[in-house]
C-alpha cells in the first residue's frame, strides 16, 4: 500500500502529539500484566492444565483452574469461564436467565443496551423465549446530558421488584463516553443505598484491562464479557466468562448447562490451553488496541472530523467512534480497514441485515477468529448519525496500517480532499 507524503506526514505529527499518552499506556500494560502473571502463579498453573477433557468433562482440572484465576484477575469470588458461550450475547443472556426469575425486574441504567440486547429481553409473550416471555419485567434510565448516569431517574425507576440492575461499560452504538471503573463504583453505591438486595451487573464487554481495576473491584455483583473481544488475548477460539458473588456465578452456571449440575462438567475439547494463553497476553494486546484507538483519534481529528473519545481522554474500553457526514463516507472508512486486514483483505464488505441489528450493519472483520474484536476491526449502523466504531488491533503497527490505508481509501474514492 502506499501512502502519499501528506498521510504520512500526518502520522509522524500525530504520533509526537500523543506520545505521552502512549507512555502512560505502557504504564497500564505492566499493571495488568503483572497482576495476571501473580494469579497464574498463586494457583500454581502448569502444563498438565492444557489438557483437553471429552464427554462430561469430570474432573477436569485446567478447567477449574482457569476459573480460580479468571476470579483472583477479577477480584471476584468466583468464575465461570467456558468455550461453550457462543458469544458476548449469549453470556449476557446467560447471566441475566441466571439471576432473573418471573415477576422480577431489570432496570438499565444506562439508556438503552447494545443492540443484540434487545430480543434478549424481549417483551411479554412474545413467543420466543425471551426474559420478557418469561415474565421478567424490563425498564431503562437514559443517560443525561454529556452521558452521565440520571440519578433522580434512576431513583424514580427503583422499585421493590427491581432484582437486577444493568450497567453497560461499553459505549456501545452510542456516541457518549464509556463508563469508568471510579463511575461504575459511583453508580454501585448510589443504587445500594437506594435497595440493598439489589443485584448488580455490568456488561464488561471492550471494557477488560483498560483501565487498573475491574468492575467487580468496586462491588459489582456480576459481570460477563466475551473471550474473543479482550480477555481471550486474539487467540481464545471461542467463549465468555462470567465472574462476580459465588451464589450468582453458580445461578450463570445451572443455566448455561442444568440445575444440580452447573460448572462441574463441560469438556473444554482442547480450547484450555488458548484460553490460558489468551489470558496472559490479553492486558499487552488490549494495550497495543487501546494505543491505536488514540492514534486513530489524533488522525482524524487533524483531518476535521469528529471523534468520541478525543485522543487526550481517558481511555475505559476499546471503541473509537469516528463521526461522518454520510453513508458513503461511513462504508468506505469500513471497507479500508477492511483492504488492511491479514485475512480477506480482498473482501468488499457490504451492508446487510444481520441477525440481531435493528438496522443494516455493516463490518470490517478481517481476523483470524471470527468476529474476534480484539483484533483489528470496524463496523457501524447504516443510519443517522453515520458513524464508525473501530475496534482492537494485535498490534499497534497494525492499527496504524487500518487508519492510513481507510484514510487512502477515502482519498481514492474522492470522498476526502487533503490538498
């Protein structure tokens, strides 16, 4: 790929402009690698860890294991971490069904959810076995102004069936900040002073080793994230985890496979050592991610457009939102990330329904595990305002190779003029 002497020039000022930024994210790296390395060390993993488990899975105690120090990496009581969550969705969803019984409520108190949320919660007999089909009553606190957490809202909307309070971490599809660690501990507090026996969650999706501590560090109840977005490392074939209280981690689990049984079996089919490894090279690869998301937001912004976060804010997930003036700008940022990738670099990707989206989708998924959002990638709504949210990255050389060859891609199809 070559670049014209503007782009680069561009990129040799951006990366002076943030290089103190990236020092600090070299600090954050350490922290969180240390700190996975120590729980690895305390429950003493070894190789005989890595083996593979078939049938029931009895007794397998790499699978154990990798739970013990999913919960000390956590700051958690305990962990359920498995292959078998097909996605961030379905861990979601599995550790909502867990806690959540008929006639109980769930209020988000972070607007409305990511998309694929949506049907998940469903609404009353709507026949396909949502958490509203089962009875569970569903209600949302938007955010005010500047995407803050609406206080008096969400006071008004705590009533006595109210079980479940969600937190998405994540900006989402929404261009607002993502919440911080010190925030989510801010909204943990607030709402137990309001009903004690509430149930806390949090959405923990893009949000893993971005900052020093984990939501359940400041008193979340239970969280759930994906193994192909941070914690996985880029190399987790498949999988979540769930972590928080015992009591609700062990609910997640009778629900992911049956009463009575829960985390005891699961034959992990040769998946524990990747999750393992994907472990401990997740706090330097979300790291790598996090850098390329300040790089992507000084580039644009020298090139006038807008971009949530700025590259000099704090950084508390992965997603860097890019705003457009319109859908053809939108669609050729995502398919020149897309000309960048390792992996089907030759594809055109194209606006679809997707499964789950309420709108047409498109996606710039050129990784080596599908739909691996650590790795470098991008995708976006078809819809108003047209913008772009840009994800991972194994390496921030990478990253830097996405953001110039989108910006070329632009130029080329003379929809951006940088004379």
């Amino acid at each position: 790929m070559t670049f014209s002497k503007q782009i680069m020039d561009w990129m040799e000022q951006s990366e002076e402009r943030i290089e103190d930024r990236l020092k600090a994210v070299d600090k954050l790296i350490d922290a969180n690698q240390w700190k996975v390395i120590q729980a690895f060390q305390k429950h003493k993993v070894s190789d005989y860890h890595f083996a593979s488990s078939t049938g029931y899975g009895y007794n397998d105690r790499g699978r154990e294991v990798l739970d013990l120090v999913y919960a000390d990496v956590f700051g958690a009581e305990a962990a359920l971490v498995r292959p078998h969550f097909a996605s961030g969705t379905h861990t979601i969803g599995t550790a909502l069904f867990g806690v959540l019984r008929p006639g109980d409520r769930l209020l988000y108190i972070t607007g409305k959810p990511y998309d694929t949320l949506h049907k998940v919660i469903g609404t009353a007999g709507d026949g396909r076995g949502s958490l509203g089909d089962w009875g569970v009553e569903y209600g949302e606190v938007p955010l005010a102004e500047g995407g803050r957490p609406d206080w008096a809202g969400i006071e008004a909307n705590i009533t006595a069936n109210t079980k479940v309070i969600g937190i998405q971490r994540s900006r989402g599809y929404d261009w607002r900040p993502s919440f911080s660690i010190e925030q989510i501990g801010e909204m943990v507090r607030f709402v137990k002073k309001l009903k004690s026996d509430v149930i806390v969650f949090v959405d923990n999706c893009y949000g893993e080793f971005t900052e020093a501590a984990e939501p359940t560090e400041v008193g979340v109840d239970l969280i759930a994230g994906s193994l192909i977005k941070n914690p996985g490392g880029g190399i987790a074939p498949s999988g979540g985890y769930i972590a928080g209280k015992q009591e609700y981690v062990d609910l997640a689990a009778y629900r992911l496979t049956a009463p009575g049984i829960g985390g005891e079996v699961g034959a992990m089919l040769g998946a524990t050592r990747s999750m393992y490894q994907g472990l401990f090279l997740a706090p330097h690869l979300v790291g790598q991610a996090v850098k390329g998301s300040i790089f992507a937001s000084a580039m644009f912004e020298e090139l006038g457009f807008e971009t949530h976060p700025r590259w000099q804010d704090p950084r508390t997930d992965l997603i860097q939102a890019i705003r457009f003036t319109g859908p053809e700008h939108l669609i050729a940022f995502v398919q020149g990330i897309q000309k960048a990738a390792a992996v089907d670099s030759h594809v055109v990707p194209e606006p679809w329904d997707m499964p789950g989206y309420e709108h047409p989708v498109i996606m710039a998924a050129g990784t080596f595990i599908q739909g691996g959002s650590l790795e470098l990638s991008a995708d976006a709504p078809i819809r108003e305002p047209y913008i772009a949210y840009m994800q991972g990255g194994l390496t921030y050389a990478h990253v830097k190779f996405g953001v110039l060859t989108a910006i070329q891609h632009l130029v080329d199809r003379k929809l951006l003029n940088i004379l």
